[in-house]
C-alpha cells in the first residue's frame, strides 16, 4: 500500500511497520436525515493539523507509535452493496498482514463492510458499539442496507448477547424490543462499561469498537446528519474509550461527522481529537 498524500497527523510510518492502518469510507448514500457523512473522513484528516500528535490524556504521542494512513477508498456511491465489498477487501488486506484496520467514515453503515472481514477472522466477536441511535431496524423505508440498519445486519453475524450497546436514546419501539431478546442495551449512558470490560477481558474475546460521533450531546457536537438532544460529554466518551481500550480490540471505526452541518469547525476538531485519542489508546 501507498502511504495517503496528506495523513492524519502523526500517521505517515512505513505500512510494514504499522500496527494500526487508518482509511476512509467516505460514503453516505443511505443517510435518512442530513447528508455530509461522506466528507467526514477528508475533513477530518485535513482538519487534524490543528492537533499536536501528544495526549497530555495518555501522555503518549503519535510520533512515538506506527500507524499508516492510506487515504480513502473510491466506493460507489450508487451501491451500498459495492461500497461494502470494497470495504470489507480492503479491512480483510490489513487483518490478513496481522495488522488493526481503523475505519473513518462516513455514514454507519460503512462499519458493516469493516465487520464482515473481522468476524471472518474472529468468528467469535463481540461488538462494542457507542450511538444515540440503535441502529437495529430490520429495514429502513424498505432498504435493509442503511445505517438505520447497520447494527441489525451485524447482529445477524454476530449472534445473541455479542453485540453491546451504550449511550442508545433514539429508536423504534421494536428496535428496543430486539434489543431486550438479542442485544445489550445501555440506554442514556456508559452506565455498565466497566463491568462489562471486565466480564470480556476475563474472556479474552476479540472486540471490534464502532463510534457513532453523535452519540455526543450536539450543543457540542453539532456537525452529524441526525443529531439527537441527550448526548454524553467528550470526557465522557474519552473515559470510555480509555476504558474499552484494556480489552483486545482486533478493529474499530469512528463515523458520522458531517462537516458542512457545523460551519464553526467545532465538531470537526471534536472528532480529530477522538480519532487521535483512539489511536494511541488502542495501538499495542
């Protein structure tokens, strides 16, 4: 693979040296709300030089780990099918040279492409997965390939009780109701995070990490297609993240940022820093 012309900070090692290797799906072709997803893996990419590559969270630095950056994929805007075979191609390439594929999309359903070649990897995955939506309708207008749907098409691979759900506060009344037979679902906030890290840590499952950018409040994260009042705080979600991160994360994916929709730029930085944060929390 070549190295992408402009990386997200910090990100320009040598793919044979990288442990981590971030890529963009930037694709939003079945958003039901606000479209802009598509430009969210650019923006934040190009937006992250207004970072330093240090956490003083973590107190670790991007300059001091390995991660390549490839840029993002051309996927077919007319196909949600094709977009997911390219990307599924392009996550099982990474897993298969024994590296961590790092999503950025895009719309959610980009993380079902990324899913489908981790769980052939890791047939006994489990799913941790941060939204304000529950992603978890059999269909959407018909459409049974939409990021209203993402979660439920995994859940198909996946099986009962493997797919965990946290900040969830937007869905159909039958999405809950899956969700109590087939899910675990923790409504509002990361309430149960912890024990949960622990229970899967005792296990030592594989653990693919899928964030929803809106599961953030959008008084400060207002730049997403279906924003949703309730959200959790930064530090919130950075203390879960830095909580999830113990376990063996084997792929993760960060999505739903819209850039055009905050023309402050606020939510944008908001989502650099979290790309930034997951990386090096997540980098063995």
């Amino acid at each position: 693979m070549n190295r992408n012309v402009e990386t997200f900070i910090g990100c320009d090692s040598a793919y044979e040296d990288a442990g981590i290797v971030l890529f963009g799906a930037p694709f939003d072709s079945t958003t039901s709300f606000r479209p802009g997803a598509r430009f969210g893996s650019a923006a934040i990419r190009h937006e992250s030089f207004g970072l330093e590559t240090y956490s003083p969270y973590q107190d670790r630095d991007l300059a001091d780990i390995s991660v390549f950056d490839c840029g993002d994929l051309e996927l077919c805007f007319g196909s949600a099918e094709a977009a997911l075979k390219d990307i599924e191609e392009k996550a099982g390439e990474i897993l298969q040279d024994g590296k961590m594929p790092f999503l950025v999309g895009g719309e959610h359903l980009v993380t079902l492409g990324a899913v489908r070649a981790v769980i052939e990897k890791y047939p006994d995955l489990h799913i941790i997965h941060f939204d304000a939506h529950a992603d978890l309708r059999d269909d959407y207008l018909g459409a049974k390939l939409s990021h209203a749907c993402v979660i439920r098409r995994c859940q198909e691979l996946t099986g009962d009780g493997r797919i965990h759900q946290f900040c969830i506060r937007s869905g159909e009344k039958a999405e809950f109701e899956f969700a109590k037979a087939h899910t675990d679902m923790h409504k509002f906030s990361f309430e149960g995070l912890e024990d949960l890290t622990e229970k899967l840590a005792r296990e030592q499952v594989p653990v693919y990490l899928t964030v929803d950018l809106d599961c953030l409040d959008p008084a400060l994260f207002c730049g997403t297609g279906t924003p949703e009042a309730g959200g959790v705080s930064f530090t919130e979600l950075l203390n879960a993240i830095l909580t999830v991160s113990k376990l063996n994360i084997v792929g993760a994916d960060v999505n739903e940022l819209a850039p055009m929709l905050d023309a402050s730029g606020a939510s944008t930085a908001a989502a650099c820093k979290i790309v930034r944060e997951m990386l090096l929390a997540l980098y063995q």
